[in-house]
C-alpha cells in the first residue's frame, strides 16, 4: 500500500506545484506569426543562370585562371587549318545553341523512335495476321501471294527495328553531346 500512496503524492504534488496550464487558441497563435513576419524583414535574393555566368569549358585545376588574349593567334598551316575551322564552327555552333534548339531537337529524335516503334508493332501485327492467314488457306496459289507479302513485311520489320536501334543511338549521342556542352538536363525535355 505504501508505494501506490507515495506515487499518488509525487503526481499531486507535481500538479500543484506546475500550476494552472494555460491553452492558446488557434486564432492567437495565428496574430503571433502574423506579427512576426511584418517584424521580419525580406532580405532574400533570387539567384538565377544569368547571376552565375557562364560554366568553365574543363573541369580541371580550378586555381587556374581562364587564358585571354588580346593578341590574336597565329595563322595556322593549311592542312591544320580545315580541321581548325570546322571546330571553331563547331564551338560556334554549340554556343548558339539555346534551350529552344536542345528540346525542339530532342523532341525530334523522340518523335521519330516514337513513330518507328509504333510502324514496327504495326508490321508486326501485319505479320502475325498473314500468319494466321497462310496457316488458314489450302489453295497453293494463295499461299503463295500470302507467303511473299510476308516475306516483304519481315523484310520492312527488320528494317524498322534497324531504324530502333539507330534512333535510340542518335538519342545517346544527342545526349553525350549535351553533356559535353554543359547544357542542363531539363533543356532535353
């Protein structure tokens, strides 16, 4: 009997003791905040690509500070010159290019492995129904005009998936070349 005594007294006397626990009202705890954010002053600032500037071309040594030069470069030989050219016009290139190019271009390549994926399920179709077809007729003569018109739809079908397979090629290296250009992900959607 004496411990359920003594914990009855440790509880009262922890009530007494606390005293009278006053509740805040939803409606007041909404004025504090109010009144605290007019107390706080906006001092954020919005960054965006143009603050940052324009990314490094090399991942390198970063103490490394980008080389200009006020003089212009020598000319170069003319066998070296036809590859320096096309790969200034390259750079040139890449530089122009905005987030319109990137999507609009990618949008294009997604379309086409779209439209040749749905081309071949087509002729795939075409295919199982000439199948069905050919197993159905017992005329020779029959078969055989079915039998090449599927000989053709094989052919067209693998010439599609060859089209696939170049498509999702075209879409990897469209990809790399993004990469390498440091153009945001989201530009490619």
């Amino acid at each position: 009997m004496r411990v359920p005594t003594c914990l009855f007294a440790v509880v009262l006397s922890g009530a007494v003791v606390s005293g009278p626990v006053l509740a805040q009202t939803l409606g007041d705890v909404a004025k504090q905040e109010e009144e605290r954010r007019k107390d706080v002053k906006s001092s954020s600032k919005v960054y965006t690509n143009k603050d940052l500037g324009t990314p490094r071309a090399s991942f390198g040594d970063s103490s490394e500070a980008p080389k200009t030069s006020a003089e212009p470069a020598a000319p170069a030989p003319a066998a070296e010159k036809g590859k320096d050219a096309s790969k200034e016009s390259a750079k040139d290139d890449t530089s122009t290019k905005d987030q319109k190019y990137w999507s609009s271009h990618m949008k294009e390549l997604q379309t086409k492995l779209e439209r040749d994926r749905v081309l071949a399920d087509a002729m795939q179709s075409r295919i199982n129904a000439l199948t069905a077809d050919f197993s159905a007729r017992s005329d020779p003569a029959q078969r055989a005009v079915i039998e090449a018109d599927r000989k053709r739809a094989l052919s067209e079908l693998d010439g599609l998936q060859k089209s696939i397979k170049d498509d999702q090629k075209a879409i990897a290296d469209f990809e790399e070349e993004a990469r390498k250009a440091s153009v945001p992900p989201g530009w490619l959607r």
